[in-house]
C-alpha cells in the first residue's frame, strides 16, 4: 500500500493532536475538558498508487470546561 505524502502528514498531525488532547483530558481537575472520540485509529486498506485517501475523526467533549483545541501542524 502507497500512501501520498499529505496523508502521511495529515495522519501525523491527528495523532499529535489526539496526544495533546488526550493529556489535557487526563487532568485531575474535575471541572476539566475531556475529550471523547469516536474511534482512534482507521485503516485503509489497499489502495492505488497516488490515491487520494480521507478519513475524519469524530469527537467530542465530554467535559464540563470548554475544550480549546489550537495550534494544529502537519509533520
């Protein structure tokens, strides 16, 4: 499976935020943001050289402060 350089990228980029948003929820404050996602991971499967691949994350928060999520990168 041949996966294009922006989907690599954009996976990266999920997985640091699911990082950081994951260690905020973390918190021991109760009155913190948590965040809930729908899944974690996705796979693709085989797929054609040069194909372009997309997959949201849906998630949510389940806390009871408001979740700030900010200063999202690629890489």
């Amino acid at each position: 499976m041949k996966v294009s350089r922006t989907t690599l990228q954009m996976a990266l980029a999920v997985i640091a935020v699911l990082g950081f948003c994951l260690g905020q929820a973390q918190a021991a404050d109760t009155e913190a943001p948590k965040i809930q996602f729908s899944e974690i991971a996705h796979d693709f499967g085989k797929s054609a050289p040069n194909q372009e691949l997309k997959h949201s994350f849906t998630f949510k928060n389940t806390g009871k402060a408001m979740l700030i999520i900010q200063d999202v990168k690629a890489g």
